[in-house]
C-alpha cells in the first residue's frame, strides 16, 4: 500500500478491516456449540447470523469487484427452519395460502427477512 494516496489507503483499510471481521466471525461459527445435528463446519448455527454472514460475503465481493451480480437464497423451498425466540413457527407454512395474514408471527417473519435485507442494502 506504499504507492497509494492518503484516500486510497483509508480505502484499502476499510475494506481489509472489514474482510478480517467475516473472517473472525466465520472462524467464531466454527466453534459454535449449536445443538448436535448434522451441519457442515462454519455455519453459524442461528439463522439471523447466518444471513447477515452471507450478506457480508456479497458485500465483500462488490467491494472487490470480484462481481456485479450476486443472488441470495435465504433458506430452501419447503423449509420448516424456525428462529428461535423470535418466530416459532417454520416460514414456509406462515407464508402459503394467506396463513400469514391469520398470524401476527407471519409479521414477524417478514420483518425480520427485511430486515436482514435493509442491512444489507445499507452495507
């Protein structure tokens, strides 16, 4: 970073600083004590954290023009995944033939996609 400028250093700093956080996270989900079931090494075990590292990852990727276009798929068709303390309740059955309007949880749901969402979009 030696022939760099002032503006262009701040730049290299604040992209390395933030790919050194993902990094220390994804090393922190590693040694996540989740509940004994079945999942590859390095996925954080709760949901909320799992989409904002994703969202990091793409974020990172723009930054480093590594790409333009990126797609995000937050959980499988079907998936009967809950959030604990927050939505008790699998997404996939809150969202079908109109239930979510039957159940304030169906709210929650849907605030907390966009809310990961926003985050990103502010990132």
């Amino acid at each position: 970073m030696l022939g760099l400028g002032a503006g262009d250093r701040h730049k290299m700093d604040e992209y390395l600083t933030g790919l050194r956080e993902v990094e220390t996270r994804i090393a922190a989900a590693e040694k996540d004590q989740a509940p004994p079931i079945e999942k590859p090494s390095g996925i954080p075990f709760e949901y909320p954290e799992y989409v904002k590292l994703m969202f990091d990852l793409q974020v990172i990727a723009f930054q480093a023009d590594l790409t333009r276009v990126s797609t995000m798929m937050l959980g499988r068709e079907g998936s009967v995944r809950t959030i604990p303390n927050r939505v008790p309740d699998p997404h996939h059955p809150l969202t079908i033939t109109g239930a979510i309007r039957i159940s304030s949880r169906g709210d929650e749901d849907q605030l907390l996609h966009v809310e990961l969402f926003a985050g990103f979009v502010r990132s």
